[in-house]
C-alpha cells in the first residue's frame, strides 16, 4: 500500500467514526413509557392543586382519566398517581413535565391539554390561578390555546 492509500483509509475511517457518533438520531418513541406517564399524571395534578385545594372529586377524575387512557386497572391509576404526586413534592419543576411528554404527537399533546382544561373546570369554572397555570403548560407542551401547535 502507497502512503496516498494508508492516509485515505485512515481519513476514511476518522470521517466514518466521527459522522456515526455526531449523526443526529430520531427521536425514540416514548410516548407510553413509565417516565411519560408520570409526567402526564404529575401535569394533570399541576392543574388540580393550582388553586391549593385537591379535592376528592379531582383526585378521581385523574385517576380516572389516567385509568382510561393507559388502561391501567384501578389500584395501578392510585399507584401511579401517588408516584407522580411524590414526583412534585420532589421538586421537580412543571418544565420537566412537560418534556418528558413533548414526544407525545399533536395529537396526543392537545388530547392532554383538554384534561389539563377539564380538571380545571371541574369545580364549575377555572380559577385565575388554574387558567394560568393550563396556560403555562400548554405553553411549554407547545399547544397554544386553540389547541394548535406552537411555533419553536
């Protein structure tokens, strides 16, 4: 091999080296995974205590909608609600919620606004603090309040 050929396989095999590991990947599809559910639920109880009040009818309605939309059984949606309360308690800030569920697709991420909005209502009307507080999500989920997408 001539000197010209060794310093073409090398610099061939530095570019293919350095091209794999700064190659941008897809994102993986997250949308179902532990961590996501979490955050979703931990979202939905963001709004539940924005007025500083959980109420038993609130806690329901998170269990049940929870319940139905990851079809979990009922002692699973206590499980996993009262991981995502600790999860706040932590002192995990709403922004880590929210991205954690960004992978979720349009469609899924005005799904979640709508029950953002619903437990919000569901003492009759949204407290000025429950409105700013949908709105800051949805804000950082990137669904503005026509339920369309955000620009980035």
């Amino acid at each position: 091999m001539c000197r010209t050929q060794i310093f073409r396989s090398i610099g061939a095999h530095v570019g293919a080296v350095f091209s794999a590991k700064f190659r941008r990947r897809a994102p993986e599809a997250r949308t179902n995974t532990a961590e996501a559910r979490v955050a979703a639920c931990a979202l939905l109880l963001e709004i539940a205590w924005a007025d500083g009040v959980f109420t038993d009818a609130e806690r329901e309605h998170v269990e049940m909608t929870v319940r139905q939309q990851f079809g979990l059984s009922a002692c699973d949606a206590r499980q996993l609600v009262d991981e995502a309360a600790d999860a706040r308690r932590g002192g995990m800030p709403v922004w880590h919620f929210t991205r954690a569920v960004r992978n979720y697709n349009d469609g899924q991420r005005r799904l979640l606004a709508d029950f953002l909005q619903a437990i919000a209502d569901l003492d009759g009307a949204a407290s000025t603090r429950e409105a700013f507080a949908v709105e800051r999500i949805n804000r950082l989920m990137r669904v503005d309040e026509t339920w369309g997408p955000v620009a980035a």
